[in-house]
C-alpha cells in the first residue's frame, strides 16, 4: 500500500534514537507498552520539513523527478537503517522515528494519499499548494504516510482480511483531513488502487474531511483544457475519474488484491461501493473546482472583465451542468454570460452560445421556463446578427425541441426539429450523422405521439445514414437499431422488433459485453418479445439472459433483477 498523512511524533524521551553500529548485535531495547506504542503510530512529519529537508536529501541525490519507487530503499529506509525502531526496540526504524523538534514532526492531522508511480515533485508541489491555499501553518501541518511513517523494514504485505480491516481502520481515524493527489489530471494512477479507493470510502462513511489536490503543472493542463471548451476533456475527467470502478482497479499483487475484493463484496458488495466512490469523487471535483473560481477570483486583476476567466467559467459551468449539479452551473454560467457582454457586447457571437449553454443547465435543472426564455433569446441574436443559417442556430433549435419534448408539447418539439432539420441539411448535408440526429429526434417524437408509421419513417432515415458513415457496428447505428425495435414491438410487430433488437444486441455485446446494464435491458426486451408473440421457450431463455447480467453489473438485490425473477416465476406457472 502506498498510502500518505500527516501526523505528530516526539520521542519518549524527547531524544532521538542513538544509532547502532553494529547491526547484528542484540540492543537491548525493550517494546514500548501499548499506550506508547500507539502515540508514535500517529506520528507525521511537517510540511514545513518535507518542503525544505526532505526535498533537498532527495534533489542531492538527484532524483526529484523520481517516484516513491526510486527513493525508497535510497533515502526513505536508508533515514532509519541505524536507528532503532521505537514501537518493537529492534533496529531499523520508519523515517519519522528519526526526525526532532515540533517544526519536524507532530501528531497527525492530515493524511495524503497517492500512487507510488507520481513524481514525487508532483507529490511536493500538491501538498504545498493545498496548504497554501487552505492557510495552513506548514510548521503544525503533520503527514501520515506510509513511506514515511510506516517502518519500511519490516513487512508491509497484506495477508488477511482482518489484518486489511484492522489498517485501514486505524490509519482513517489518525487525522481528519485526508488529500488525494490526483496525477494526472485525465487519468489519476490513483484510481486505479484497490485499498484507497476503499479506504476513500470509509473515510467519507466516517465523516473525515476529504479533499482533491494536484501539481501546478496538472492544474494547469486541467484549466487549460477548460478554457478550451474541447468535448474531448469532458469526456477525459468524466472517464478518468467519475467512471471508476473496484473492479478496474488493482493492488500491490493479486493475493492483495483478492483479499480487498473480499472484503469490499463482504461488506458492502462492489456495485454498492462504485456507485459510493462515484458519488463521493463528483463532490471533490465540484469542491476543487469551486477552490479553482475563489483563487482565479483573488487573483485576477479585474475579475468583473476578465475574459480569459469568462472562459474558465464557461468550462467549469458546462462540466459541473454535466456532472449533476445544475443550480450550481446556472450561477457559474450566468456570471461567465454577465462578464461576455460587458465586455464583447450583447451581439458578439459568443453571447448566444453562453446563454443556450445557461439554458441546457436550466433544461437539465427542470426550469424548463428560464431554459426557454434563454434558448429563444440565443435564437433572436443569431437571426439578427445574420446566423441563422449556422450550427450553432440548429443546436438551438434542437434544444428547444428537447424542453418542448420533456414538457409532451410534441407538436411544438416536431416544430423545432424540423427547423434544425432545415438548417443541418442546408449546411451540413442530406447524409450527415448531425441530420441523422434531428430524423431520430422527430421519430422520437411520433414515436410519443404513437405515430408509429411517421416514426418508423423517421428513424429509417436515421438508420440509412448511419449505416453508410458509422457503419453497421457502430453504438450509435446499434442505438438506432434499438429505437426501430421500440416502435415495432409498441405496434405488435414481434418479428420486427425481435429482428432488430438481435442486431441491436450484436453491437451492445460488442461494445459493452454481455455483463452491462443496456446489454442486459435487451435481453429483457427480446423477451417481452417473444412472450407477446406466445414463444414461452425463448421468453424464459432471455429472461435468464437478462437477470444473470443484471445480477452481475448490478448486484443479486437490484430490483432489475428481481423483475426478471418475477417474470421468469410468472411464465413458468404458464
């Protein structure tokens, strides 16, 4: 495990250890009683002693740039090698043990975690940064880790569930504060480990004070792409962080890693824990970008006309809109539209692409009134300013069909689609996937309508130019065949629906495995297919399908399991 905190240490004398020459000699030190015992376990070294001592012991030898695996046995056990270890008296200390002095060492109240591949300067500068930015006095700010608290001569291994409880039982309760170095930013190689991903949780279970952190250089490739507006950054963050699962994840060898798995299935089950960890990181993320906006504020000149924050604004508002904290993303972006149009004026092109943005977030929000107002006021600007004719002015019109639709005003969604229908056809062509989108929106709508003729129309449009650009494998062509299979089996055309939900299937099976909710969501499909159609043999045969792969991604008490029992205890008795 490589795990980081902060904690206090003095010795039980006030003295530091006196080295032994002799390795192999018996010292004659007797273990401490259990009370001593455990103030030294709580031990930590300051940030103030990490930021000047222990940087300059690891830039002499050269090796800043190193990770915990480089400098391990050259300076962190190295420390202790001739000193004896105050919890069993026998030689060979952790590295807290040897340190002096209250502006050295202390009780514990912070615990930094991070993988053991970062660079250690990456290690360095997020902890700095944290402490800065919180005011905290680096001289009383304590680090528990592992690599420096824990005595690395002796074993560190995980052999036993217990042993596994009991560790990470006591390290939580060490400190309050406990940080997590994410590096890099797209993709933390701390997600990929088992121990603190569970730990995180039981940190949060035990209402611990948890907090994000990174490098400066990871902060500002994480602003930069930001700034940029690129959908391929949300799509990094959301994958690299908030699609975190147990199961990816990995330990120090695979004994240790089972032994985690164990656990976590015995006492919380691991669909559970990933929806916990999902939850859990999205607040971070929100956190740390809410610290990001208070700095970016203190420090801009100007912050009412600076653009070059405006535009962080708008990226931090669109990925917390994305991530499900709508109320919060409608302040950002309105404070982004407010600083636009002092400074560009209400008819700069950006403005409008502000405000349908504010509107998707009051759409996602349920305001589907303020989300109007806001999408029809980007569609005036467009219009006068001579866009009409644009993208841009499609997108708007597609998210007013989508408020429209959520509101079953589906005559007036049809409206819209077809306006966006007009423009993607003018600008981007009869064949492209941005008009195979706006056709599957209007046989969405006739589709709610039970239009299903019109629907069926629509879609088959959609599909035949998704067949010819994505191809016949592609998930969104799948999508498409899914959707046709919806109208068929609503309109009693079993053999249809059956026939396209199997190719619907080849893709999700392809794309997601068979042990993937939407995989499973077809199964259950194709069996209400055929027992409509009065096949019972191949109802039953899906149904199974589809419960053992919802038991699997979902857990055995997932009620979309216990439907598929249902069904599959109603048709038996058949």
């Amino acid at each position: 495990m490589v795990l980081f905190c902060c904690a206090q240490k003095k010795d039980v004398d006030g003295r530091r250890n006196e080295a032994v020459e002799d390795t192999d000699q018996e010292t004659g030190a007797q273990p401490m009683d259990d009370q001593s015992k455990l103030s030294t376990e709580q031990l930590g070294v300051s940030v103030f002693f990490i930021e000047t001592t222990l940087r300059a012991e690891i830039r002499a030898s050269s090796e800043l740039d190193a990770n915990l695996l480089t400098i391990e046995e050259s300076i962190l056990k190295k420390k202790g090698s001739q000193t004896l270890c105050p919890r069993d008296g026998k030689l060979g200390a952790s590295y807290v043990d040897c340190l002096d002095g209250p502006e050295n060492v202390g009780k514990a109240n912070l615990i930094l975690n991070f993988d053991e591949r970062v660079e250690i300067q990456a290690v360095l500068q997020a902890l700095a940064r944290y402490c800065e930015d919180h005011n905290l006095e680096k001289k009383e700010t304590y680090v528990w880790t592992s690599c420096l608290c824990e005595n690395l001569w002796r074993s560190r291994g995980i052999t036993s569930k217990d042993q596994l409880r009991d560790e990470i039982g006591k390290k939580i309760v060490k400190a309050d504060r406990h940080l997590y170095v994410i590096s890099p930013w797209d993709n933390p190689l701390l997600m990929e480990r088992s121990e603190l991903l569970y730990e995180m949780y039981l940190a949060f279970k035990s209402n611990r004070n948890i907090a994000l952190t990174m490098a400066i250089n990871e902060e500002d490739k994480l602003v930069k792409a930001m700034k940029s507006g690129d959908p391929g950054f949300y799509k990094s963050l959301v994958e690299g962080i908030l699609h975190t699962t147990i199961q990816d994840s990995n330990a120090s060898t695979e004994e240790e890693s089972k032994i985690i798995m164990d656990v976590v299935d015995e006492d919380i089950d691991a669909s559970v824990l990933n929806v916990y960890i999902t939850s859990i990181l999205r607040k971070l993320i929100v956190n740390y970008l809410d610290d990001l906006i208070q700095l970016y504020t203190i420090h801009s000149k100007d912050p009412s006309r600076d653009l070059d924050f405006a535009d962080l604004l708008f990226g931090i508002g669109n990925f917390i809109n994305d991530i499900e904290d709508q109320d919060k993303a409608v302040d950002i972006l309105l404070r982004c539209k407010d600083i636009r149009e002092e400074v560009l004026g209400a008819k700069h092109r950006l403005i409008p692409r502000t405000r349908n943005s504010i509107g998707y977030a009051y759409d996602s929000a349920g305001k589907f009134n303020e989300a109007i107002e806001m999408y029809k006021t980007s569609q005036e600007l467009n219009e006068n300013a001579k866009r009409e004719f644009t993208t841009e002015q499609a997108s708007v019109y597609t998210s007013l069909g989508f408020v429209y639709d959520k509101q079953h005003e589906y005559d007036e969604a049809i409206k819209m689609y077809r306006k966006a229908l007009q423009i993607s056809e003018k600008v981007n062509g009869s064949d492209h996937t941005e008009t195979a989108d706006v056709y599957n929106n209007i046989g969405t709508m006739y589709c709610n309508q039970g239009e299903y003729q019109n629907a069926v129309e629509m879609f088959e449009k959609a599909l035949a130019i998704r067949e010819n650009v994505l191809g016949c494998e592609h998930l969104i062509t799948g999508d498409t065949y899914n959707n046709l299979a919806f109208v068929y089996l609503d309109d009693e055309k079993y053999d249809d629906a059956i026939s396209m939900y199997e190719k619907a299937l080849n893709v999700y099976e392809r794309v997601h495995g068979t042990n993937h909710s939407i995989t499973a969501s077809i199964y259950f499909r194709i069996a209400d297919a055929f027992d409509e159609k009065g096949d019972k043999e191949k109802a039953l045969e899906y149904f199974g399908k589809s419960r053992d792969s919802y038991e699997e991604c979902l857990g055995k008490g997932h009620w979309k399991v216990l439907d598929a029992n249902a069904k599959i205890k109603s048709l038996s008795k058949k």
